[in-house]
C-alpha cells in the first residue's frame, strides 16, 4: 500500500505578509489551504515544517547573509498562517527547522514508511527557490524510489524567476512538478 505524505513547507506569517512577505506568497493562500484539506479528507500524512530562528539570529551565519530578523520562535512571525494552521487541523506533524532544509524530515519520514519504493511525498509552501527546493532535494536524495512531486501552483518563490528556476531545477532531479 502507497503512504501518502504531504509536506507544508514553511507556511508562516513572516513569509506570508511579514518580514519576508510577498504578494506571491499571499496570492497561494488559498490554494495551499484547498490543496491541504484534499490531502487530509484522502487520508494523507501531513508534516508542516517551521523555519525556526533564535534571538540571536543576527549573529548567525544566515543572519550575516540576510539581515532580516524573521520567524524567530514564538513570535507572531514564527507561527503558521491562520487558514493554513485551519487547514491542517491538530493531526499535523510540525518540524522546526534552523535553516533552509530540514536535515530531520528524511529521518522522520523514514519512521513513517516502510517500503520507499511505495511513498508519495508532495511539497508545497514557501520560498520554492530557497526552503521547498533544498528539502525536495534532500528527500529525493533519501528516497530516491519515491514518487517526489512539488506543486507549482501552491509555492511561491522569492521572486517570479527564482520560482521559476528552482521549479525547473527540481524537474531536472527526477521531482514532478505539477
């Protein structure tokens, strides 16, 4: 049997309309939060990561390289946008993360599944060109018999380009974008 897992890449306030926001970001709301209760009325696994930062995120070595204090724990940035926190309901698995990939979630999903081959793992969120293309490829190089798939309509990039090149860079590793 297939498992089915849906991964909701950093849906925060701080991407949405916050330090970091974008119209772009804004504009997938709706999407996401449509395309997060068919997953969840089909039975799917849902894992909603947190970009996680500290106080001290200026010092840190992202902080140096983009000095915009966003999603700092426990912040009104730092949580997940209201419809999206809606739409996942309490059954979602939340993962913070200190950086653009998660080098937990291929551990967590490894629990999860038992046969690779049978997994299908879709990613959605935000920022397509930083945070949904360094996890998709980190999955991809975890699970490289699972059916890996990003939809284009529910992610945005930094800007229109970059979502573009990062979409096109998954598809040149074998991850279906829909």
């Amino acid at each position: 049997m297939e498992k089915k897992i849906l991964i909701v890449v950093d849906m925060q306030n701080d991407f949405i309309d916050g330090a970091l926001g974008t119209a772009e970001a804004q504009a997938i709301v709706p999407a996401v939060t449509e395309r997060i209760r068919q997953c969840r009325e089909a039975g799917w696994t849902l894992i909603a990561t947190l970009d996680t930062h500290g106080e001290n995120y200026m010092d840190t070595p992202e902080g140096k390289k983009l000095p915009v204090p966003h999603c700092i724990k426990g912040t009104p940035g730092w949580q997940l946008n209201a419809e999206v926190a809606d739409a996942l309901g309490d059954d979602v698995m939340l993962v913070e993360k200190p950086t653009f990939g998660s080098t937990q979630l291929p551990w967590l999903l490894a629990d999860l599944t038992q046969d690779a081959a049978h997994v299908r793992i879709e990613l959605l969120g935000l920022c397509t060109d930083i945070c949904v293309v360094s996890n998709a490829l980190l999955l991809k190089a975890h699970f490289t018999e699972a059916d890996i798939t990003v939809r284009r309509s529910c992610c945005a990039g930094v800007t229109p380009a970059t979502h573009e090149a990062a979409l096109a860079t998954m598809g040149c590793c074998q991850i279906d974008v829909v």
